[in-house]
C-alpha cells in the first residue's frame, strides 16, 4: 500500500491523511502490528506509533497487551445497528441476553458483528465472574477463518445450530458460538461465550452449546421485534 503524501493546504493536512491510511489498512487488512503497518504504508515505525496512539486515543483503534492493533469501539459502533431495522440497537438488545448467558454459563459472553475483509469485530462483552476468564475482546477485529464467531456468523454451524472452535488469538481457550437472525432470516450478529479449555469437556460444550443456541433464538427474536 503506497502512501501519497498531499501537501499542508491542497487536500488537508498530510498527519490527518496519514492517519486515515493506517485505519484504513486496520479495517481492510484485519488486525495489525506496529512494524506491519510501518511497512505497508512505508512510513517511520516512529510515526506510524504517533499516528496510531492518536487513534487509540480517540477509540478507533485499540491496541491488545501484544501490541496488535485492530479497530476500536467508536468504529465499531458505527456497524453496530442492525440493517434491516436501523431503528433498533442491537447491542443495546444484547445486553439482558449476555448477561444471562454469562449466568447461564459462566464464562465470558460475546456479541460480535461481520466487518470488513472478511473479519469480524466485537460489539460488546460481559465478562465470567471467575477468576480466571477469558480477556475483554470488545471493540477489537480479528479475521473470520477459523473462529467459531466467523462460522455462525456465515452460517457454517452443526447439527445443533452452534460452531465450536479453540480461541485462535488465546491459547488454552474455546469458543461456542450460534447466530442472530433479523426479521427476513439473515444472520446479523452472533452470540459466543469463550472461556479455558479446562472447563469445557465434551460434557460442558454440549450443556453450554444449547445455551448458546437458546440465548441466541432470543436476541433474535428481540431484533425481529417478536414479544419475548
């Protein structure tokens, strides 16, 4: 990716352009380390760092304890509405049911949308009340391929209408995911909950599975505008 550097005055300021091109390469490249997007857009890994802070800053990006970058909360939210029915938060309808997966079963629960590139970000979390659990992924984008969220998210699920996959970016982890369906039946959002491996033998997968399944048909409902 070539940067074209326009001039203070012509077409605004160069840091403002710059700026955009390195979201641009978080949004359309997927998650994204300093010296990656140093070297894709040819500029300083000191620059890029400033730039970069700035957009953290300001919630676009966010920045993981590995030093990756990915989109943040504020450019996430403005994929968050549901698009058949943009009246009607998706996350705000989320709330009540995460909360009760979580209670269902324990472990960190997600609610997380289709972003560009093939990846997908997530919207909004309630995290396990135990003690060990599974880190705060709201706001951050991660590629599809292989994720239990990117398979109920492009209807690639089991039998039992659920995805099940170990956490990609978290090693020891698993995830169990089911989709969120509007009105017309198209996916537009997922449910998953994510914890240790530990804890999810065959046993537990199947029982919390269901509930997966089950919250996920009710925040459907909620977005269909059904009375639950």
């Amino acid at each position: 990716m070539s940067l074209n550097d326009p001039e203070q005055g012509a077409d605004g300021p160069r840091s403002v352009h710059r700026a955009l091109m390195l979201l641009t390469c978080v949004v359309e490249r997927g998650p994204q380390t300093l010296s990656e997007l140093a070297r894709v857009l040819e500029m300083s890994p000191s620059t890029a760092m400033r730039l970069a802070r700035a957009l953290v800053h300001w919630g676009y990006l966010d920045r993981d304890e590995s030093g990756t970058y990915s989109t943040g909360r504020r450019f996430a939210s403005l994929q968050r509405t549901v698009r058949e029915a943009p009246e009607t938060d998706i996350v705000e309808l989320s709330g009540p049911v995460l909360r009760a997966l979580t209670d269902d079963t324990q472990e960190s629960s997600y609610l997380s949308v289709q972003g560009a590139a093939q990846t997908l970000m997530y919207l909004r979390q309630v995290p396990s009340p135990q003690a060990i659990r599974h880190v705060n992924w709201t706001g951050r984008s991660m590629p599809m391929a292989g994720t239990a969220a990117g398979a109920a998210l492009t209807g690639q699920v089991d039998e039992h209408g659920v995805a099940v996959a170990k956490a990609i970016a978290t090693e020891g982890a698993t995830a169990i995911a089911a989709p969120v369906r509007d009105a017309q039946g198209t996916i537009v959002a997922a449910l998953s909950i994510v914890g240790p491996s530990f804890r999810m033998p065959p046993r537990a997968i199947a029982r919390y599975a269901e509930r997966v399944r089950l919250r996920s048909m009710e925040l459907s409902d909620l977005v269909a505008g059904k009375t639950p």
